[in-house]
C-alpha cells in the first residue's frame, strides 16, 4: 500500500487549491448571498482543463486517475461547495455516462466540449414525486417515427441552466425500472424549458432548475445505451457522482476544520488562545480524525475505480461517512466559533448550509445504506 | 529564440522557518517548498516571450533531487525542458559557486539569447545570483526588469524597463543578455490540467560535476569563500507613532515630524 500521492497528483491538487484560493475564495460568499450562478468561475475552470481532469485525452481530456478527480473534487469543496457541485455534475454524473454508455458519434460530439467547459451539462433523474423511488417516475417518451417524444417534469436539477440533459423517462411504462430509458437532450430543443429553484438553504450559488419537458421531440441516435438501459445508466452515473460528492465533503470539512483552526490559535479567552482549553482540543482531535477516516475511504474507493473494478459499496459507504461527518465537521466548526460562527462574516456559516444537501441528494443516507446492507446481505431492503 | 530560466527551490513563504543556530542553516526538514515567487515571474516572462517570438524555453535549477518539483512546475506553467544540477559535489555552494555552476550548465545547452532569473530568492534574499551568472556567462545584465518592451531577433536587441527606486529606467542592450525581473513585470498563470500532464511525464535529466565542463575545485563548499559568520533573525520592527486630534492639528504634527527627520524638507 502507498497512501503518499504521486507527482502529478500533487501537482493538479496544487493548481486546483491555488485556483480555490485565488480566483473562488474572494467572491463565493457573494455568489451564495446573492444565490448567483459563478459563470466566469465556471469559464476559467473549462479554461484550465478542470472539467476534463479524469477523461482521457484522446477525448480533450487530461487523463489523469480516479484519485485526481477526488483531489480536485475536495479542493474545490474545501472552498465552495456550489462550484465543487458543479463539477460533480458535470463531469461525474454527464461526462463519465455520456464516455461509458455513449456510441462512439456521442462521444465525439459530447464529450470534448464537455471537458473543456465549452457546454455545461446536467443530470435529469429526479421528479417531483419520484426520489428515492426511481421506478415510479411519471416522464414518458413515445417513439414516433425517427425520433422520441418526451413529456415530464423533473425537479432539484444542479446545473439547470446546462446546454445538454440527460433525460430519463419511461419508454415502457408496464417494466418498471427496466421500462427507464436514457436521452442525451439539447435544452434549446422546442418544448423545454426550465424553471429556477430559489430560496435553498445551501449551494446557493449553484443553479438548481425544474426542467419541463412538453413534446420535445429527441432523434432516436440519442438514446444513450440502450432503450430500457435507463436504470443501469442512472445507478453507473450515480456511483460516479457519490465518489465525488464524498470527496467534497471532506474538502469542506476540511475548510472548516482550517478557518476553525486559524480562529481557535487566536481568539483569546480566560487568558489564552482558546486552542489550548481542552475541550476545544477534543473539537479538533475529533474532526481529525473524522476527516482522514472520509478521505481514506474516498481514496479506497478511487483506488478501486482506477482498477476498474465495480465498487458501488465502497461508493455508498465513503458517501454516507463523508456527507454526515462533514455535518458534524460544520457543527464542530461553528461550536469553536462560538457567536461569530453564527454569522456570515466567517465562511463557516456558509460551510455549515452548504454541507446539509449532502446526506440528501445523489441518494440519501438511508439509501445508501439499503445499498450497503443488502449487498453484504444479498437479500433486497428495496420492494 | 532560446531562453533559460534559472529557479530555485525554497521554503514557503507561508512556512515558519527556523534557523539552525550552530551550522548557521535553515531547517528544511518538514518545511513546504515552493519554487521561490520571483522565479515564478521570470518562468512566465520566459514563456510569454516564446509565444509572443517563438522558440523555446529551458528550466534549470540546482538544488537537492526534491528540487526536481520546482522543475516541474516550470515545466507545467509552459517551459518546454528542463534540467536539474544536483549531486553532493555542488552542496554548500555560496553564490559564486552556484552562478559558476549555473554557467557551465547553460553552456552546455548552447547558444542561448536570453536567460532570465528572479530578482532575488526569498530564502538567502542576496539577489547576487543573476548578475554573478551574467559575469561568468559574459552576457549583458539588466537587473530589476519590470517590463520587456521589446526584442529584435535579428538585430540582437532587447530593450526593457527596469524599477529603480527612482523611477523607471529604459534599458537597451545587445543579446544574448540576463535579466533580472520584479513582479510588476507580469501575473504568472496557473497551469492548466493537459499541461501538467505533460509535466510529469517529462524527463528532467540530472547533472552532476561530470555532465559540466569545469573546474571542481570552483564547486560547492570548497569554491564557496563565503563564511556565515552568524545568522539571527532581526528584532520586530517597532510600532509606528499614531498621531491623533483633528485633522489640521495632525497635519502639522506630522509635518514636523517629517521634517525633524528629514524626510521632507519645508
């Protein structure tokens, strides 16, 4: 075993937290005041090849490993968590389907300009009344003639102001989830539009949509796999997208765990920093540890991925540890802080909101441990 | 047009440096390391010069083999090669030795127009090393560059601005030159992903005495003269005076003080 990262995966982490550092720090707490979409941020990432970092080059892409991807993944966390989604989605749960699942035609068009920004992607699974349930999704699309006719809504959609959707929607109503097919849509398509979500607690500064779709007509070379494919599409994408929600977690958590550090070395109470009280100290031994046990956890995952081998348990065990821990993290965090971690003058508080969404989406913790349990156990939780 | 950059490896700037106090050396162990922030302005230069006139930009450091990463970086932000000079004979080099040694090296890459270092390094902060290395290589120096206005290839010219503390200076010279540069002269670019993999697959050859055509008596610690007779860190400068009344009242007051110690004269 070798927990040390090699040269080019110091050296993209490097780039990746200087660029955090630099060009999102500054601004993100005003992008989340003022619930905007970062699109220069957005356009200086594709500029920097930050979208393309796992694709493989024959593709514009850098080529670089699965634990790469991670790096980026948790310094862009460590810093916004809305920009950090924003890559997930982008790369994790569009770039990666679209490489794995695509004809070879899909990929030429899709995945080059993908990978360098040029278009913005997004993931359209969820609707207003099917989460967790997948198989009941009410989204339908009718073959007529050369094309598919889909109809539905799909809601909580990151990245809603995206070029390109995946679509999923019931091409044989009657077969359950092997009745899902997926689409690779254009949003300009007539009939679509989408609808901004406002007023979230956290990843303020990402854009989350209600996509509608009304007779939007998609040629049948866009199906992506095969028809009734949709399933296995969305749960591959899902098992990419978790490993980096997991790997942003512990970048913000270890966000919080670095202003709260900086706070507790200097604020002073009872005559000296308030580091040095033993309780604070328990604070800080505790969300060490936490974090390193999330980032090993990713990495074991990542390791795995770089393997190719399928590791949808070790997926869902690092996404649960890692989107509750960071929760504690923010608690502990804003719990150093005392009162000004209670107010957004520190970006703790922004940690905090932020860190909420991730025991929810890209399943919920309870779904992960249903996926965790009833593959160790072999007998199914789900109906 | 060929250039060379000259960088060199030292602790971050962000790090709490300690001093050995009896070898009179800093305590690297555990200490980050960063490529020092003035090399970083003459990487960039370097590599804007190559895409405004072509040609190609080559990296050298010398340093222990960790220095290789700061290679690396220059490689990453768009130098095309790169070269380390590492091998104990050069440990212990003082700034004659290390310009020397530095000399041998681009000698041995050729016929070069141009070889560019940062002012100074935020470690030793002796600024010794470029205009050294122009001595020793027999090249025109222009030091504190803060911009390249122009270069004429054919007629072997460069004309640049340099910050003096009295104001800027413009500069003309012949080629092949050393230049020294500030950090008004540019904003160094982060790399992007495709050129840090490029990077790291690049090999970075290591010299050693026996790759230089020199003199080993001229190399590390016995070609070094210099003689660290102590090295302690300055006392914290002492907190300025706070004038305070209404503003005509403070006026006067600091004009008075300005002109007590002659800092202005009324």
């Amino acid at each position: 075993m070798d927990f040390d990262l090699n040269e080019e995966q110091q050296m993209i982490k490097k780039m990746v937290a200087d660029f955090a550092d630099k060009e999102i720090a500054p601004v993100a707490a005003q992008y989340d005041q003022e619930e905007k979409f970062p699109e220069e941020i957005v356009k200086k990432m594709g500029a920097l090849g930050i979208f393309g970092t796992v694709i493989p080059e024959e593709y514009g892409g850098g080529g670089f490993d699965y634990i790469s991807h991670a790096l980026v993944a948790e310094e862009l966390g460590r810093v916004d968590s809305s920009v950090r989604g924003i890559y997930s989605v982008q790369i994790s749960l569009v770039t990666l389907s679209i490489l794995r699942w695509g004809t070879e035609d899909q990929k030429r068009m899709y995945v080059p300009r993908l990978a360098s920004g040029e278009i913005l992607g997004c993931f359209g699974l969820t609707e207003p009344n099917s989460g967790s349930d997948v198989a009941s999704m009410q989204a339908s699309a009718v073959l007529d003639g050369d094309s598919y006719v889909l109809n539905g809504n799909k809601m909580w959609i990151s990245n809603g102001c995206a070029d390109v959707a995946l679509i999923f929607a019931k091409t044989d109503k009657s077969a359950g989830h092997r009745g899902i097919t997926a689409f690779i849509v254009d949003t300009k398509t007539p009939g679509f539009s989408s609808r901004d979500i406002h007023g979230k607690l956290g990843l303020r500064a990402s854009s989350t949509a209600e996509l509608i779709l009304e007779d939007v007509r998609v040629p049948k070379e866009n199906v992506l796999g095969n028809p009734g494919d949709g399933f296995k599409v969305a749960m591959s994408a899902l098992d990419n997208g978790r490993y980096t929600v997991a790997a942003g977690c512990v970048g913000t958590a270890q966000g919080c765990y670095d202003v709260a550090k900086k706070y507790a070395l200097e604020r002073v109470q009872f005559g000296k920093p308030i580091a040095g009280h033993q309780l604070i100290q328990e604070h800080f031994a505790e969300m060490a540890i936490n974090i390193d046990a999330g980032r090993f956890l990713v990495y074991r995952a990542g390791h795995l991925k770089n393997k190719g081998v399928r590791c949808t348990r070790e997926v869902s065990m690092a996404k649960l540890f890692c989107s509750e821990m960071v929760n504690q993290v923010a608690y502990r965090a804003i719990q150093i802080f005392g009162g000004y971690g209670f107010s957004n003058e520190f970006p703790v508080e922004r940690f905090y909101r932020d860190a909420r969404i991730n025991t929810l989406y890209e399943g919920t913790s309870e779904i992960q441990k249903l996926i965790i349990a009833s593959g160790d156990l072999g007998v199914s939780a789900f109906v | 047009m060929r250039i060379v950059v000259c960088i060199k490896q030292v602790p971050s700037t962000e790090a709490k440096v300690q001093m050995d106090p009896v070898k009179g050396t800093l305590i690297r162990e555990g200490v980050e390391s960063v490529v020092n922030p003035f090399d970083e302005y003459a990487i960039e230069e370097g590599v804007r010069l190559k895409e405004r006139y072509g040609g190609e930009v080559i990296a050298v450091s010398m340093g222990p083999p960790q220095a290789k990463d700061a290679l690396r970086q220059a490689l990453a932000m768009g130098a095309d090669k790169a070269a380390l000079l590492s091998d104990r004979a050069f440990a212990g080099s003082d700034t004659l030795a290390t310009a020397y040694t530095l000399s041998l090296a681009i000698k041995k890459l050729g016929e070069i127009d141009l070889v560019i270092c940062g002012k100074q390094a935020t470690d030793g902060d002796t600024a010794q090393v470029g205009p050294g290395l122009a001595q020793r290589l027999g090249f025109r120096q222009l030091t504190y560059v803060c911009k390249v206005r122009e270069i004429n290839l054919e007629g072997k010219k460069i004309v640049v601005e340099r910050l003096l503390d009295e104001g800027v200076q413009v500069a003309e010279t012949t080629l092949p030159a050393l230049m020294t540069v500030v950090k008004d002269i540019n904003q160094p670019r982060l790399p992007n992903v495709i050129s840090i993999r490029r990077a790291a697959r690049t090999e970075i050859p290591i010299w050693g005495p026996q790759d230089l055509n020199g003199d080993q008596a001229k190399f590390g610690f016995d070609g070094s003269p210099t003689q660290v007779v102590r090295i302690f860190t300055p006392p914290p400068r002492a907190g300025g005076q706070i004038l305070e009344g209404e503003v005509p009242e403070v006026v006067s007051k600091l004009l008075d003080a300005l002109s007590s110690q002659q800092v202005i004269s009324i």
